[in-house]
C-alpha cells in the first residue's frame, strides 16, 4: 500500500473527490431501492394489492442475489475484473431493472392473472426489483472496496461512513419525496420514474470515478492494489468462510439491517396507525433516521478512525435497538413526543453500528480478497432482507388485520416489534462473540484505523 501512498490518493482532493462521486451514485440508487415503501396503502387501495403481496414484491430483491448466488458472483467479477468494469456494468443492470419495474406499476393492467401463483402485476415488479437489486449491490461492494483503495491508511472509517451517509440521504428522500411526487402528479409510478432517471445522473457521476481510477493506476507502475486483484483465486471463498471473525460479522450484518430496513419498508403505514397521523407526516418523521445517520456516521466514523473501540461502538449500537423496538411495542405507547425520542435513538443505532461495522471487515479479511469478502456478507444480509418483508407482510394479513368498523385495511404491529426486537437481542450476542474474538485473534478493531 505504501505505493498508493506516494501517489494520487495522496492528495486529499482527490481522494475526497472520489467519495463524492461514488457516494452520490449510492445515493440515487437508495431512493430507488426504498421509493415504493411509503406507497403501501396507495397500493393496497388503487392497485388492489395487500400486505402479501407488498412482500412479495420486496422478496424479489433477493431472488437473484440470494437465490441465484449472484451477489456472490458480483464479488467474485469484481476480484477478477476490477472495480472499473464491474461497477460500470452494475449500474447499467441497475437501470434495466428500474425501468421494467416502473413498467409493470405504470402500465401492466390491475387483474387476478397469476405468474407462478402471483398476480401479474406484482411477479413483474418483484422481478424487475431483483434485477435492479443485483446491479445494486454489486455497486455497493465495487464502491465499498474502492473507498478502501483511496483511504487505506488514512480517513477509511470517515470515508466509510461518508459514504453511508450519502446513502442514508437516498434513503431520506424516499421516505418524504414520493407521496409529495404521488400529489404532484396523481401516479403510483411518478417516483419510481424519478428514481430511474437519477440513476442516470448516477452513471454519470461514477464514470468521474473511472476517469481518476486510470489515472491512479498509470501513476503506479506495480499497483499492489492491481497485482492483489490478479492474486485471487475462487478457492479463496473458503478461507474466507473459514474465518470466525467473518461469519460474527456477517451475522450481525444480517439481523441488524433486517430489523431496520424492514422497519423502514413498513414503519411509515406502522407510524400513521399506532400513533395516528397522517403518513405524510410520518415519512417526514421518519426521514430524521437518514437525516440523523447524514450526519452521526461520519462522526462515528471518525471517532473510530481516531480513537478506535469499533467492537464496542457496534455492542451499544444493538442494545439501542433492542431497547427502540420494546417500546415501540407497547401498546398504550401512543405519544408523539415519546415516538420523535424512539425514532431519534434508532436514528443514532442506524448510525453508530455501520460506521464501525464496515471499516472492522478491511481489518478481519486481506485486500485481495475484499471484494468477494464483502460479497459474502451483502449476501448472508440480503436473505434476511429479502425474506423478512415477506414473512412480515404474511404476518400482518394473519394475524395482525385489526376490524376498526370503517371498513378500511387496519393492522396491529405488535407482534412485528416484538419480532425487531428479538433480532436486536441476536445482534447484540454476536457483536459480543466479535469483541470476544477480537481479542482472540488481534484484529484491532478495537485500535483506531490512522496509523500515525
């Protein structure tokens, strides 16, 4: 590495640049990933469909990461063919997903004709979500480990979470922009098109990156960075599996995002019957966890980049949620005031366990093999994600439907805070397990990321 020292990403204009650029692409493809969320209702009650279906729909976000393995073979072409050419051809896979998606809420017609037991409409939006998810993710490990090129040994935890912040900021915009868009335009399908046509920007914005990648490398004659990526050999997977410190990390990768980001896919109908507001106001509101996460990762992130402790930032971060989703179960919990604290406190959980989560996996795993590393573990993330949608949407239609006597779809979310909770108990036990390994194996996360 002391070779890229010497040269481009030593300048921090331009290492700073390249985030800039890498993470506005993130951004775009986050609102587009979480646009149609706060559309539920409008769904149910234009497009005639119900919770099932709804997860369903999201479901498809991993029937080819997960299903197929493709986001593991994203990491594997990314090890291979750099980050040039695999985050170029995700973002176009992107795009062909997103349009197809906007397709079929646009102008596939409402019926009860089936695809392989699912209503049309629905089969073909859940598969255009799946291939835009597979262009998604694979950008998302191509720029996680191109961020770690430019700022190894320098800001990497604040790149990190820079980064995240951006896409929380995607994330922002999709949970308070497409029901103003629905008003504006009176189409379920107004934001999705948005969302496509700022993937665009988006490809725009990382060609900048491609452009000062070349560069780097022409000013390094043997990049160790290149040479590591030819060094990559698929039976490398295993070693990597092998790894407890992997599968620790893994694991709460998964249970965290799913308590949250399915939290997110149902928390602006949640908001607007428990605590009854309008779900306007109740994206607005939960536009404070981006908002909070724009501003609190990079903070983290550079507390860790200088003061270290990441086990333990990721420990306090999972004791949060634990204690946001327990209150969020009660049922006479109805205040307002009391909702603004809890949605504050997972805004600063939402933060705090990402900005020492990512930058810890560049510490467990070796550069050549952190393409496919990240990989790994966006899959194991992306079962949980896709099919806990699913599975909460299934549990809402049975045995959560609440008869309010005006006859409209009313559900008690309970049971799924109850469900949150638990995997915040199961995040917390294997954030435990890491710290413990920590100190087993001398990994240093617990050491802060700037070598002085």
């Amino acid at each position: 590495m002391e070779q890229i020292r010497k040269t481009l990403a030593n300048s921090a204009i331009a290492r700073w640049t390249v985030l800039i650029m890498v993470s506005l692409t993130m951004m775009f493809g986050y609102f587009l990933t979480d646009a149609i969320a706060p559309l539920k209702s409008l769904l149910e009650n234009q497009l005639a469909w119900d919770s099932t279906d709804f997860g369903i729909f999201n479901n498809g976000y991993g029937w080819l990461n997960v299903n197929l393995f493709m986001m593991i073979v994203g990491g594997i072409i990314l090890d291979k063919k750099g980050a040039r050419f695999t985050g170029t051809m995700a973002i176009v896979v992107m795009f062909l997903g997103a349009c197809l998606k906007y397709y079929a809420i646009a102008y596939m017609p409402v019926s009860d004709a089936t695809f392989f037991g699912i209503k049309q409409q629905v089969f073909t939006a859940a598969l255009g979500y799946a291939i835009f998810a597979f262009g998604y993710e694979t950008v998302n490990i191509t720029a996680t480990k191109l961020l770690v090129r430019w700022f190894a040994g320098k800001e990497l935890a604040l790149a990190l979470g820079m980064n995240v912040a951006f896409a929380r900021l995607g994330t922002m915009m999709a949970m308070g922009a497409p029901l103003l868009i629905f008003e504006w335009t009176n189409s379920i399908s107004a934001p999705i098109l948005f969302g496509t046509v700022m993937l665009l920007l988006g490809l725009l914005t990382f060609l900048v990156v491609i452009l000062m990648d070349k560069k780097l490398d022409k000013e390094i004659q043997s990049s160790a960075v290149a040479s590591d990526e030819e060094k990559f050999k698929t039976s490398d997977i295993w070693s990597i599996v092998k790894m407890k410190g992997f599968w620790y990390i893994a694991i709460l990768c998964l249970v965290f995002y799913v308590a949250i980001m399915t939290f997110q896919k149902f928390g602006v109908q949640f908001i607007g019957m428990k605590f009854a507001i309008d779900e306007i106001n109740a994206g607005y509101l939960l536009m404070v966890l981006p908002i909070g996460a724009l501003f609190l990762t990079p903070l983290f992130g550079g507390v860790y980049d200088k003061v270290g402790k990441g086990a333990t930032m990721m420990m306090l971060g999972c004791v949060m949620i634990i204690v946001v989703y327990a209150l969020f179960a009660i049922p006479s919990l109805t205040s307002i005031y009391a909702l603004i604290a809890i949605v504050v406190l997972l805004g600063i959980a939402f933060s705090l366990v990402p900005s020492a989560m990512w930058p810890s996996v560049a510490k467990i795993i070796p550069q050549q093999k952190l393409g496919t590393a990240y990989a790994l573990i966006f899959w194991v993330q992306n079962i949980g994600l896709a099919y806990a949608p699913l599975a909460v949407g299934f549990i809402l239609d049975k045995y959560c439907r609440v008869d309010d006597g005006s006859g409209a779809v009313m559900y008690d979310y309970t049971l799924p805070m109850v469900l949150f909770m638990s995997l915040g108990v199961i995040a917390l036990l294997f954030s435990f397990a890491l710290k413990v390994e920590n100190r087993k194996k001398g990994y240093g996360l617990e050491e802060p990321n700037i070598k002085k």
